[in-house]
C-alpha cells in the first residue's frame, strides 16, 4: 500500500496519472492534505468518489489518534500523545510565544541513543516515523489550536539523524510552496552528534537549523552523559559541525543540558568557551526537566546564571531556555511513559 501523504508531490502526481487520473488531481489532493490538513477523504470535496474508492483500495491516508492532552496552568504549553496507526505512541509538543507558535515534534517512537537525563529512550527505540507521521503531528496540533504553527523543532523523541531518509521526505512535503509551505529558516533539527549524518546533511546545502546537543566541553563528561560519545569523539564531532557550516553558512545551535555537579561547574565553562571559540554558534542552556527513573536532577537557577555569565565574558552567544510546560510531564518521552507503565490502552 502507498502511503500517498508520505509522497513529494512530483511523486504523487505520477502515482496519480500512472492510475489514469489527470495530473490537476493531484495538485488537488496535495492541497487537501498538506495545505488544508484533512482529516480524512471525505472532507475532499472536489475528488470525485472513484478516486477516493481508487486511494482506499491502493493507498493508505495515514492520521493520528489523539490519546491525550496535557495543557499547562502555567503557560498554556500543551503536550500531546498521539497514537501512530498500528498503536505505537509518541509525544508532540506546541509552545505558544507572543508573536509565534512553536512545535517540537519527534521522529522515532521512543529512542535508542541512550542519553542518560532523556526519558525518551527508556525502553529503547520501537521504530522510526514515516514522512506522514511526523507532518501529521503538526497538521493534527494546528488543526487543534487552530493557530498557524510558524517553527518546527525535531527534537521530541528520537534521533532524527537515524531516521534520515524520512526527515529528508518530510522537510521536501512541509517546504512544498503548494502544501504547509513552511521556510526552511523556520525549521530546526537536533542531533546526539551522528557525525556522518552530519556531514551526509550538509552537504543537503539546506537553510534549516542544525542544533547539536552537546551537554558537555569534552569527552569524559560527555561520555558520561551520551553513549554515542564512546562512537563519535568530540573532535571529529566538531569536526563535522565546522565542515556543516562551511556547506551551508548557517549558524550552528550546541544544546547544553545543565547537570546538578556533572557539567555545570565554572571550569568547564570555561573548557566549553575554549573549545567553540571563533564558531559562528549559540549555546542554548537547557534547565533539566526532572526524570524519575534518572538520578541526573537540573541545576541551581543561581549556578545556570553563573554558568551563562562565564561564557558571555569569553565571548560566546549564549541564552537560558525558557522553561515550559514543567507542570505537565514537560521532559521528552515523560507522557509517553506515563501510559505505557500504566498499560493505558489507546
């Protein structure tokens, strides 16, 4: 069965006219589920019923089942637990700005990275999305707030770097001028550091933004924190970061997680600045979201100003966060988890 909302549109018109259809069918059925968003086929109007029977016997129109919703008192950040078609579970989260909406969505159900502050890899990796199911948690939360989601953030569950065909897949459908039409500016994609994915990306020559988590300003630390720093050191992580920037002149986002006595201390500030010194690069400094099955608990606000203090002395662009959504299981994979300890059905 094809999957036809996981198809670049030059791909859907030829399934379309290989039917017999007219090419114009196509165009229409790709504005109907990339720019319009529907729900199902029945919301098509102007598709004739023969090529609706015709999709529902070739084809499949994957959507999401909406399992649950967790809206915050605090700042009105809602996290969602979609259920994918054959009921695996995975998180999507839409944070709301004054002049912008924003969504973090994920790539793999569940996660085999290993990080060791992440609730998301707990239980390890189940599979990765299709194309569809990651353009579907946006379409399904915009459809819900009825507010146009400006920014994509691929950093929910799952490494997007190990999923690389379908991100690739679902940026070409999202950036479609004739679907969502979303600008690759608007568009981030974070990364463990898959150093070859890195380099394999670059060389994609794409507008988005790369952001590394990084969380630590060497090896030993990071290794304590990241498996994949065992496979990747940091200087060919660097290495590969560089050589990102040269391909595409953006400038590159390191996520560093705060970790209470494993990474926060003034030394390793300074190690940090040292090592991204002369970069065109943001750290964004990350409160952790405490995780119940992990020992790792955030730092002090105190020490994160501290820490944000020493890299700004030594030139290095740098914010805090904000954090969101801390009332309502905010940390990657922690709704996810909640349902599958519970054996809550979808």
């Amino acid at each position: 069965m094809v999957d036809i909302k996981s198809l670049r549109r030059e791909e859907l018109i030829n399934f379309i006219t290989e039917k017999g259809e007219k090419k114009y069918r196509a165009d229409q059925l790709f504005s109907w589920m990339h720019k319009n968003l529907a729900e199902s086929m029945d919301e098509m109007s102007n598709i004739p019923k023969s090529l609706k029977e015709l999709i529902d016997k070739e084809a499949e129109f994957i959507t999401l089942k909406s399992v649950d919703c967790q809206v915050s008192a605090q700042d009105g950040t809602r996290k969602y637990l979609f259920a994918l078609p054959d009921e695996n579970l995975i998180e999507s989260v839409c944070m709301e700005y004054r002049e912008w909406n924003s969504i973090c969505i994920s790539s793999q159900a569940g996660c085999n990275m290993g990080c060791r502050f992440c609730a998301s890899t707990l239980g390890g990796c189940k599979r990765s999305l299709t194309a569809s199911e990651m353009l579907e948690q946006i379409y399904r939360v915009q459809r819900d707030s009825e507010k146009r989601i400006s920014n994509v953030v691929i950093m929910g569950s799952g490494e997007p770097l190990d999923n690389y065909d379908n991100l690739l897949r679902f940026l070409d459908i999202l950036t479609d001028e004739k679907g969502f039409n979303m600008g690759e500016r608007h568009i981030t994609v974070s990364t463990c550091g898959l150093v070859p994915e890195i380099k394999r990306l670059a060389g994609e020559k794409r507008a988005i933004t790369l952001a590394v988590s990084l969380h630590a300003p060497n090896d030993e630390v990071r290794k304590q924190l990241m498996p994949v720093a065992e496979k990747y050191p940091m200087a060919e992580l660097m290495d590969a970061v560089r050589y990102y920037y040269d391909c595409t002149g953006r400038r590159i986002t390191f996520e560093y997680a705060l970790s209470k006595g494993i990474n926060d201390d003034p030394s390793q500030a300074e190690e940090l600045s040292k090592l991204l010194k002369g970069m065109n690069c943001h750290v964004n400094l990350i409160p952790v979201n405490p995780v119940k099955e992990r020992k790792i608990a955030g730092s002090s606000p105190s020490v994160t100003a501290a820490f944000k203090s020493k890299l700004e002395k030594n030139g290095i662009n740098v914010t805090i966060r904000r954090e969101m959504g801390r009332d309502i299981d905010g940390a990657c994979g922690q709704l996810r988890r909640k349902h599958l300890e519970a054996g809550l059905h979808v």
